[in-house]
C-alpha cells in the first residue's frame, strides 16, 4: 500500500465527490480501488514549520462509484508520502508561485509534476522552447510589435500568459476596428506580456490533445471541438469531444517534446495540436480527458496512468 497525496484546486475540493469529468477523479478512484491510502489539500493549506513542509489533509474512500473524503483535517508531514501529485489549477499567480516555494522544503516522496519545474515553465511562454513544432509566434507587451505581427499574418491570436481553458484568448484580423482596445485590454496597456500566435484557420476544426506520460505520448487522443459562439473550445461536454485523426506517426513526431519535458520533471502533459502544430503545452493540471477517451477508445486510462505512476523505478527516483 502507498500513502498518496493530491493536491488539487479548491473548486475541485468544493465539487469533490461527484466530477467524473476531472482527471484527479479517476486517478484517485483507481489509486483507492487497489488499496492505496490517498489524501486530498489545496495550495491554501500548506504550510512549513520550520524546514518541515505540512498539508491540512482530508482522507479519501470509495462509495460505490463515487469517490468521497472525510470531512475531518489531518496535518501531515509531507515527507511522509510516497508519491504526491501536484494539481492546483491555473492560474498561476502569487498564491501557486508560493506553494511551489514550499515544495522546495519536501524531500522524500516523488511529486508530479515537479512544482519548481511548473514554476519554471509557463505553458505559453515555455512552449517556444519547442518551436520546431509550434506556428509562428511572438511574446510581448508592445502594441507596435502586435500590429506589426497582424499586418504580417492578417489573421493572429492573443493568450494571456498565466490563465486555462481558453480564458482571455482573443482573435484579432487585420482590419478589425477593435484591434486596439483588444490589444490594450490584453496587455494591461503595454505593460503585461502576451503570446501572439498566427491564426491557424484548421482551429474552426477543432484542436487535438496530446498526451504525454514520462518519455511517451499516449496512442489515445481525441479533438476538442469549438462551440458555436467561439472560435475556441470552451464546453466541457461529449457534443464538443470526439476522436482525432493523428496517425501513429504524427504523435511518435512528438515524443522528443515528451522525452524533453520529462526530463526537466515535467512527467505529464498535454499538448494542444492543431493542423499537426503544437498551440500550448499544459503543465499544471493537463486534463487526460478519462471519461471520453476510456468511452472512444473502450479502454481503461486510469489503470495506464497509475500502473505508471506506481513504478517502483519512478518513485525511487
């Protein structure tokens, strides 16, 4: 038996015991299901005493198929984990920077993702490490820069740096009225940095989700669809999810980006593709999107995943 920790975002904890639709709850359930201890926190309550890093912690069972916790707090030393997987969601603000800090104090137990790593890597910014694979793109706060970029490509999109699921992403054409107060309100008047990326007109299609489990990418993806009031998926439901069409070869194309962020400890990702271009690269808490692959494919991710995550050779690490 292994004595696990998740730590997962506090609207998770509040809608804990029946979202199937969250990755934590699969994994949790299969942990549970094979007789493993697993506990659930939030960022908001860690804490160090002196060097020793501590987690306010609820004990979690499993209820029919449902999973649930015990409304009773345990302090416990984090030390005394063997495996802990750090899963807040962004955005990745003061708060989340802060706990990674704690993290820097835990020295026993594997944590996956690493939280220095998360810190280190935006999942905007950083993905221009792997350019070779992305569209053409910029980071910056200048207006003159983003225009420029706009009279270049016609077609481009604006993200905020430290957000998810789409949020603040903006679609700007060359010609568009709004193009200065969108790009002003993005940037906080040109003193906050964005990622401008060209418009990859495949987007009304849908993107992929790549998955990636230490050195591999998973055989298993599936499109996200955009809904029919944005040019983004942004509905979390199966209308909007169904199979990709990335061959074998187009996601073995992928495994040195897989390769590479596992070794800067990095273990799980996923990849938005589209048109075979990655868009992002999601660190923090990548959605493995259990529910619908396991139902597309007629497998069984979760067991994948923590038949992964128990090797031996990988917690010893």
């Amino acid at each position: 038996m292994k004595n696990i920790l998740f730590i997962i975002d506090k609207i998770e904890l509040k809608y804990f015991e029946f979202n199937n639709l969250v990755t934590n709850f699969w994994m949790i359930k299969e942990f549970l299901q094979r007789g493993n201890a697993v506990k659930i926190s939030t960022i908001q309550k860690l804490s160090l005493r002196g060097k020793l890093p501590f987690a306010k912690c609820f004990e979690t069972f499993l209820d029919n198929e449902n999973i649930c916790y015990k409304d009773v707090e345990e302090d416990i030393l984090i030390n005394d984990f063997d495996l802990v997987l750090f899963r807040p969601d962004p955005p990745v603000d003061i708060d989340y920077i802060n706990a990674t800090y704690v993290f820097d104090f835990v020295n026993g137990p594997r944590v996956i993702n690493s939280p220095s790593a998360i810190r280190d890597f935006n999942e905007k910014l950083h993905s221009l490490r792997f350019s070779e694979y992305m569209t053409e793109c910029i980071v910056t706060s200048a207006l003159k820069d983003i225009e420029e970029f706009l009279k270049i490509h016609k077609q481009i999109v604006l993200k905020p740096l430290n957000r998810c699921f789409g949020s603040g992403v903006m679609y700007l054409y060359e010609g568009d009225p709004n193009t200065r107060t969108i790009i002003n309100t993005l940037t906080n008047n040109e003193s906050t940095l964005v990622m401008v990326q060209k418009y990859i007109p495949d987007v009304k299609n849908g993107d992929t989700r790549v998955l990636t489990l230490g050195d591999k990418v998973l055989p298993y993806t599936l499109k996200k669809l955009p809904s029919k009031d944005d040019f983004k998926f942004n509905t979390h439901n199966d209308n909007f999810l169904t199979m990709s069409e990335l061959s074998v070869s187009d996601l073995t194309a992928f495994e040195p980006v897989a390769q590479k962020l596992n070794s800067m400890g990095i273990v799980m990702a996923g990849l938005d593709v589209i048109d075979k271009k990655i868009i992002e690269i999601n660190v923090t808490s990548p959605c493995y999107f259990i529910k619908e692959i396991n139902a597309i494919y007629g497998c069984h991710l979760e067991k994948e995943v923590c038949d992964f995550l128990l090797t031996p050779t990988l917690l010893s690490v």
